[in-house]
C-alpha cells in the first residue's frame, strides 16, 4: 500500500463508507448457524472459548461478530500496514483488536488475549496471516493451553461465492447467497511440557479443520 492509498484508507470516512457498503451487501445472505448452543452456554457463564477458522471465511465472520458482540469479540491483527485498515474495519463491525503475529508483536498480543478477562470470545485465524494455506499455526493450541479454555471451529459454506486468486484463496459469497455459519465441537487441550504433545495437538486440530476447507 502507498502512501497515498494509505492516507485515503485511515480516513475515518472512508473506512465509515466502506463499512456502510460492507453491511447492506452483507443483509443480502440468507445467513444461518448450526450448533451455536454449546458456545452461548459458555459465554453466559462468563467463561473464554476459541474460536478458530480458515483465512478464507473471515469475510462472513466479521459480519457475523454482530450477533455476539456483548462477549467482547477480538481477535489478533498483523502490526503490518495492511493490518492498519482492517483492524480500523473490523473495529466498526464491533471487534476488539490486539496487534501482533508470529513474527511481530506476537508474544505480548498472546499475553494480552490470555490475560484480559474482558475478552470472552477469541478468534482466531489459524492460518493466518501469510499462511500457507491448510497448515495450522500455534497460536490457537497456546491460548487454550495458558487459558484452559475450550476451541470451537468454525465453518463456513455459501451456495454461490468468488474465490480470490490470494495465497488464503479467500472467499466472498454472492449477493443473496446461502451462507451456513457452523459451529463444530467443543475441543480441550491439556497444557503439558511435552514438545511432542503440543506438535500432536496442533496435527488433531489441523485434521479436524482440513475436510472444510473450501
């Protein structure tokens, strides 16, 4: 992003407008959730879940974020200049944004989402945000290993979508589209010191998330 480009998307105009455009495109989905129960149980009770999904489904899920936003969504945003405008976007549709990726920012960003008691639902993009796509990341095993807080995946399907000729090979569902927002089952991850176990976790989560990659 240029510095021109830059200067027009930080305005709070613009990324107002963009939001606006974003939300009525977004009212055309014919959009449902399946097995959303066990996740609302947990943040009644005031108690942090994982939720975790593919780079590629972001673009339902921030729209989504609406419906829970009273347990405080947040999720973690690249300090790249990239991360600059979808995190003054994402603010908008009512997430709370900790900067930070594997490669800077990432620890104190994994501290701040494991010790904040304010942020109840975590999401978490687990290949995220330069991929490759499919291969999980560790960041999801480390916060539900330091919180004891169960992962939740999430899956998206459309009826009709674009497929981006990105690295995530992200997805935009169609106007009025079917979209299924699914949420798969509770998983707890015991915190151990054992380097093999922690690889072990992190290849069960990938084999329960690859089949819905779309």
């Amino acid at each position: 992003m240029n510095k021109i480009q830059k200067k027009i998307f930080s305005s709070q105009i613009v990324i107002y407008l963009l939001y606006k455009i974003f939300l009525i495109y977004c009212f055309t989905f014919r959009v449902k959730d399946k097995n959303i129960e066990g996740l609302l149980a947990r943040l009644k009770k005031g108690k942090k879940v994982i939720c975790c999904l593919w780079h590629q489904h972001i673009f339902e899920l921030v729209f989504y974020a609406r419906k829970l936003k009273s347990y405080n969504p947040v999720c973690m945003i690249s300090a790249s200049n990239d991360g600059d405008l979808a995190s003054k976007f994402m603010q908008k549709a009512g997430w709370n944004i900790v900067r930070g990726s594997s490669s800077k920012g990432g620890r104190q960003a994994l501290r701040t989402l494991t010790e904040n008691k304010n942020y109840l639902l975590i999401a978490n993009a687990v290949d995220g945000p330069q991929g490759p796509v499919g291969k999980i990341k560790a960041g999801s095993i480390k916060i539900a290993r330091e919180t004891g807080a169960p992962v939740i995946p999430i899956y998206v399907t459309a009826s009709r979508y674009w497929r981006l000729n990105s690295w995530d090979k992200f997805i935009i569902p169609k106007p009025f589209a079917k979209v299924n927002i699914i949420f798969g089952d509770t998983i707890l991850f015991n915190k151990d010191n054992d380097p093999e176990s922690f690889e072990k976790q992190l290849k069960y989560l990938e084999d329960i998330m690859l089949p819905h990659l779309n």
